[in-house]
C-alpha cells in the first residue's frame, strides 16, 4: 500500500506552496564601466635673463613679480587645456551610449546611478517547489518580464538534456535554483533561466551524491527524489525521513503513491484529486506505476536535495499527515499500523 493522506496537499489547507525559505541570491550584472579620458600638463615657464654689463641690475623685486606673472599665465593656461579635455571626454562617452544600435541600445540616463552602474528596480523571490508554470506566473506578475519566454527557455531541449545526463527529452525542471534575484533595469529572461541554473549548480556542488550511487541512482534521480520531498515536507526535520521512505519503496518495488506526482501529470496543485486524477495514464502517476517519475516535478531547494542525496536509514515504508496543525507525519512499517494511522489523522481533522 502506498503512503496516502487525507487530502493531497496536506502541509498546506489551501493547497499553495509554503512561504519563501531565505535562500542565495543571485549573482548581479556586470557594471557598466565608463572610461574617462584624463590628461595632465603644466609645468612652470622657463625664465632666460640676459644680463647686460653695462646696464645696471633691476631689483630682485621687481623680477620676482614678473616671474609670478608668467607662472599665473601659465597655471591659467594649464587649467583652461585640462577642462577642454575632460569636456572633450564627456562628449565622446555622450556619442558611445547614444549611438550603440540593437546590439548596444541607448543608455536610459534613469536608470544610471551615480557611480555608473545599471540601476536595480525590483528583487523577485521565487519560493521552493513551484513548477515552471508557477515560476513563469510569478515573473508575470512581479515583473517586467515575459512568463511565455521563460516557459519557452526552459522547455525540453538540449540544455536540459545535458543538465539530467541524459539523451531523452528533458525540460529545465529541478535546475531553476529557488532563491531571491536582484532585477535590474536591462535584466532579460535569458539573464533570469542563466542566474538560476548558475545558482543551482553553485548551490549543489558540495553536495555527496556517493550514498545515492551506491544504490543505483544518478545525481538527476536524486534531484527527482529531491522535488517530491519538497512538496511532501511542511517541517525540516521530517526532509531525511521522507527521503529515506522513498529509497525504501524503491528497494522494495513498491508503488511510490505520492499525490504530489500525480497532482504535477493532471497540471495543477489540485487540494482535492478525483478518482479519474488518481487513474490518469501518466508517467507521473506514482500511484499507477512503480519507480521514480521520469523528471522532477518541482524546483527544490538545496536542504531538500541535500537530504535526499543521504536519507535517514531507517524501516519505514509508509507515512501519514497527522493533520494536528504540526504539519508531520505519522510514520509506520507496516499496513496495519498505517491503517490506524491514517484513522488517527482523519479523527485530528482529516477527511
């Protein structure tokens, strides 16, 4: 028997994803650098005195004032080329940012701060276990940017397929790291799908994949696990568990009966599966088929990787929301105590 709740997304009343985690941000774009021309010149004005032996020597004093004479004409003119050259630079770097074309558009002198660099004007924070529809609705809606384009730079293709290690058709699912990114004024969706994979690839590099693959499965498996994990768990501590009754039913050949997979094969976070969800002919169905789904079916954050990367060992193959307001589980070892497990939860409020 598969783990079974009383209602699909039982964490979770409404059947939304659970409040942003603090997560890294994203790396900001490169400054926008702009050269000034600098010139130096000057130098105090050479003195020649022609001394005539019979003419008598004019005072010292009087040499002294025509010498600051011509050392103030001189710092005059010094001055006078320095500000010519600085404006000249000005106006060089005014032609650049005006005349840079569709490769190098003109420069919005608003969104330039005082320093140079380009102008931040938002952050969005993209919470663990939204799929890419959700992540392309809340681009929509928190930003400037195109929901469609994003759907379309992550949708299957090459990238994904060399992300998962794998020749099949693969989307960017599980890769779109879930963290807050800084939005600048020339931020495109390309920058948005490229922070995120950089980020989850920065995030999940230090992580041990050697338990997993002692059991025969791949860093991508790991990642699908991962994704089920952060939708199943309301509480940390709970992470290392689930995982581990995964990799018990998987051992055993069991059916992994989570309703989130099923929930991701119909197209919604639905609060309530029908009998004809739980009999879609899916994949995804973890509930129709045994085996791990063949994608991520959420973007998961790196604890919910980490924790599924080196589960909790334990016996456990079945687990239960207990519907008490803790947002955890019961877990059991066998069908009979699930069973009564799955009594307790609905007499704490279940259905």
């Amino acid at each position: 028997m598969s783990p079974r709740r009383p209602h699909p997304r039982s964490r979770h009343a409404d059947g939304d994803d659970q409040a942003p985690r603090p997560a890294d941000e994203g790396p900001r774009p490169p400054e926008r650098r702009v050269y000034r021309s600098e010139s130096a010149g000057g130098g105090r004005a050479r003195r020649s005195e022609a001394r005539a032996a019979a003419s008598p020597r004019p005072p010292r004093r009087s040499v002294r004032r025509r010498d600051r004479s011509g050392a103030k004409g001189s710092h005059t003119l010094v001055w006078l080329l320095l500000i010519l050259t600085v404006l000249a630079g000005a106006g060089w770097v005014v032609l650049q940012t005006q005349g840079g074309g569709e490769e190098s558009p003109p420069a919005d002198p608003a969104a330039q701060a005082d320093d140079g660099t380009v102008e931040q004007i938002g952050r969005l924070t993209i919470p663990e276990g939204l799929r890419r529809e959700g992540i392309a609705e809340l681009i929509g809606s928190e930003t400037g940017l195109s929901g469609e384009r994003y759907l379309d730079l992550t949708a299957e293709g090459a990238r994904g397929r060399r992300l998962a290690g794998t020749d099949e058709p693969r989307s960017l699912e599980g890769f779109l790291f879930p963290a807050t990114y800084d939005i600048f004024e020339n931020t495109t969706v390309e920058d948005l799908v490229d922070q995120q994979v950089a980020a989850f690839e920065a995030n999940t590099a230090d992580i041990d994949f050697g338990y997993a693959r002692r059991r025969n499965l791949t860093p991508y498996e790991v990642l699908i696990i991962a994704s089920m994990v952060e939708r199943e768990v309301a509480v940390p501590a709970e992470r290392r568990r689930v995982a581990g009754v995964i990799y018990n039913r998987l051992r055993n050949g069991m059916s992994l009966g989570i309703d989130a997979t099923v929930q991701y094969a119909v197209g919604e976070w639905k609060e309530e599966l029908t009998v004809t969800d739980l009999d879609i002919d899916s994949p995804y169905n973890t509930r129709k088929f045994t085996g791990l789904p063949p994608g991520p079916i959420a973007n998961p954050g790196a604890d919910s990787i980490r924790s599924s990367a080196r589960p909790e060992e334990h016996d456990f193959i079945y687990y239960v929301a207990r519907n008490d307001g803790t947002g955890r589980h019961y877990f059991s070892t066998n069908a009979d105590q699930f069973e009564v497990d799955v009594q307790r939860s609905r007499a704490n409020g279940g259905q």
